[in-house]
C-alpha cells in the first residue's frame, strides 16, 4: 500500500490496532492538498508559499515525516479513548496531545518523557485549555494540522450493529474508540516489508513511499478509512490498483497488487462511496 508525504517507522505497522495502518499504512496518509495556517506564515521555518491569482501568498504543509514512536502513540490513544468511556469530566484528544509533545521535542519523539505527559494531562485536568498551554508555541498549528491531516479518522466515535434475538430488525449502538481498519482481513496473516524510500527505476527513478504488505493469494482486502474511490483499473507501476480518498480530503489510500482477473469486487466504480471495513479486493500472489 502506498503512502504519500509521510514516512512512518516499521514498530507502527503493529500499533495496537490504531494505527493499524496507518499504520499502515503506513498508512496511507498523505497530505496531498495545501493546509491553510492561521498563523502568521512569516514566523514558520516550514512555510512554502505560491502565487494565486490575485498575487496572495499562502503557507502550507508540503511533506511531514511522521515518526512518532509506538510508545507515544500507544499511551496518547489509550488517554484519549479512555477518557471519553469512563465518563471523564476532561477528554483527552490524541492528536491534540502528540502536538504538544511534538513542539517540546522538536519534533524528535526519542526524547519522550512520561513524566512530560503526566505533566500534561494534569494541568488539563486542572482546568487549563490546550490553547493556553500552547499559546507560546509557534509550531504547535503546524504540527496539529500535520498529525490531524494524517490521523483525524483513527479515533471516535462510530456506530456498530447489535443483534437483536428475535427479530430481523437492524439495532446500532455508537460507541468511541479505534475506527480505523487493518486491510488485511481478519484471521488473515501477512508478513511486512519494510521498504519505505529504497529506490525505485522502472519508469523513472523516484523513492518508493508506501510499505508492502505480503498476503497470501485471495486474501480479502478492507477499506481503512470511509471515503470515495478515485482510481481503479491497470497501472503499470501498482497493476491492479484501487485508490480511495478520505472524505475530508487528506488522506490517500492506494491499493496496488491486486490479484489479476479479480482485483476488487464487481460492483466497485469510480465516483462509489465506501465503508470503512469494507471488502473492496483479493489480493495478488504476496504483494498489498
């Protein structure tokens, strides 16, 4: 599966069911589409800025190398959930979190320290607000809109189906937690294929930014994420591929090697929604 704009390391692939792809998918992110920033773009180490017509300029986030550890991703998720099932009278927000400790480190997440998010989450808890804690850090709208770009569909709530003994009438109970799915079906196994950035010739020389995923043939292939189907059919650098796009414009989801003569489900088309968990595909021989 390949992922744009966005590197994440191999101890991600197996977080705790979040990032789950991402984790992927490395999952897939990619931020493709130009992030407008509130703040001022002259006080931004990363700003790019372009012309538009009528001779503005504009900052946004080009390219992010996300590489939050599993052990941060691991302890700010489950504050987040945990927060919102027990009843807390203060919810955590993952990405929120991840930001903060991203400006305090600049960006290097080696450097994490419990005690830092401890220290965090109690003054939340005392009543501070994220804006207020955050107010003297110039990168925090930066790394928020990075991390928010790539992981805003991983947690919340979300809507399952409850049978109901007795009756053929559909029941669903809303819930919160991990929403994202795993594209390897589950009960399936797979083997990973750490090969993000090794060089790629055929075509053109370029990097390769996505981690491959080895199934086995006709392995069910899941949508990750909800959202629209832009791409399906041949390509001769991902054969038979589908590319999905997230709702709110984000994240890419592509989905290459697929298995010949049954790459994704009959009915799958061009402009078609789809469900997070849905099948969309069998897999080819190893490759996802």
């Amino acid at each position: 599966m390949l992922i744009r704009s966005i590197k994440i390391n191999k101890s991600y692939l197996l977080f705790s069911s979040i990032v789950i792809s991402i984790l992927l998918i490395l999952m897939i992110v990619s931020v493709l589409y130009p992030i407008s920033l509130p703040t001022n773009s002259s006080d931004l180490i990363w700003e790019n800025t372009v012309e538009s017509n009528e001779a503005s300029e504009k900052s946004y986030i080009k390219w992010v190398d996300f590489n939050a550890t599993f052990d941060v991703l691991d302890k700010t998720s489950k504050l987040d959930i945990n927060s919102h099932n027990n009843g807390n009278m203060v919810t955590y927000n993952w990405i929120e979190l991840l930001s903060y400790l991203a400006c305090k480190y600049g960006g290097n997440f080696k450097k994490f320290k419990q005690t830092d998010l401890n220290t965090l989450t109690q003054k939340l808890d005392q009543g501070s607000t994220m804006e207020e804690l955050t107010k003297d850090m110039k990168n925090y709208s930066y790394y928020y809109q990075a991390f928010d770009a790539i992981l805003h569909e991983f947690i919340g709530e979300y809507e399952v189906e409850v049978p109901e003994s007795g009756t053929e009438t559909k029941n669903y109970a809303k819930k919160y937690g991990v929403k994202a799915f795993l594209p390897i079906a589950k009960n399936y196994s797979f083997s990973h294929y750490d090969d993000f950035g090794n060089a790629r010739s055929y075509g053109f020389k370029r990097v390769h930014l996505g981690n491959d995923l080895m199934g086995a043939i006709g392995t069910p292939i899941i949508a990750v994420e909800s959202g629209t189907v832009e791409a399906l059919g041949w390509n001769q650098y991902g054969g038979w591929r589908i590319g999905i796009r997230s709702f709110d414009q984000k994240r890419y989801y592509y989905y290459a090697h697929l298995r010949k003569d049954h790459p994704y489900v009959k009915t799958l088309q061009v402009g078609q929604t789809v469900k997070a968990g849905d099948v969309i595909r069998l897999s080819w021989h190893d490759w996802l």
